[in-house]
C-alpha cells in the first residue's frame, strides 16, 4: 500500500470528468481503492475520491464518523465504504447550505 500524493485545487484531474470502471473486481482497482484508504487515514478525512489522487476513475471512499451525524432520521454513522461509478440522483427539490471541507482545497 502506498499514501498517494492530493491533487490540489486547479489541477487538471480534478476538472476532467471521471471514467467508469469496467471490472470494479480487478486487481489494480483493489490496489487502489486499499491505496486510497490509507491516504485518507493518513490525512485524517472523512471521503476521497480516485481524481483527488489523480487517477481519473470513478471511485468514491467514504466514512461517516459518529461525531459528524446529526440525529435526523436516517442519518447514521457509517464504516469506511467504496463506492464504484457511482450516480447522484437528486431525492427531490429541497436543498441544505453549509460548509464543506474538500482535501484538494487549501486550509
């Protein structure tokens, strides 16, 4: 396993858009996905995606910390997880504000 190297707000990985993973169960995507679950435990982050260490797949890693839950219905603390090509689908028309932290953005 390897701590991978963040691409940093601007670069162009990060503005690219991602390509789908055809075989989520090849060797080099399981490298990679145990590759960037030690990059986020190095870096102390709750999620990273397979752009921010520019490799341009669509490859998601996430946590949901107990401390970061706010006790509305359906808002649980989650293990690690990987998500492969996922897709954002909107619930509905509502929509939160609030301050997001993002590995690649500065401070």
């Amino acid at each position: 396993m390897a701590i991978l190297k963040i691409a940093r707000m601007g670069h162009p990985v990060l503005r690219g858009v991602a390509a789908e993973i055809a075989d989520p169960t090849a060797p080099e995507i399981a490298r990679l996905v145990a590759d960037m679950r030690e990059t986020l435990a190095d870096i102390g982050g709750a999620g990273l995606a397979a752009p921010q260490v520019h490799v341009p797949l669509r490859l998601v890693l996430f946590r949901v910390p107990q401390e970061r839950t706010t006790g509305a219905e359906g808002d649980v603390a989650l293990d690690l997880t990987a998500l492969v090509n996922p897709v954002i689908e909107p619930l509905g028309e509502a929509r939160e504000i609030g301050w997001e932290g993002c590995l690649s953005v500065p401070g």
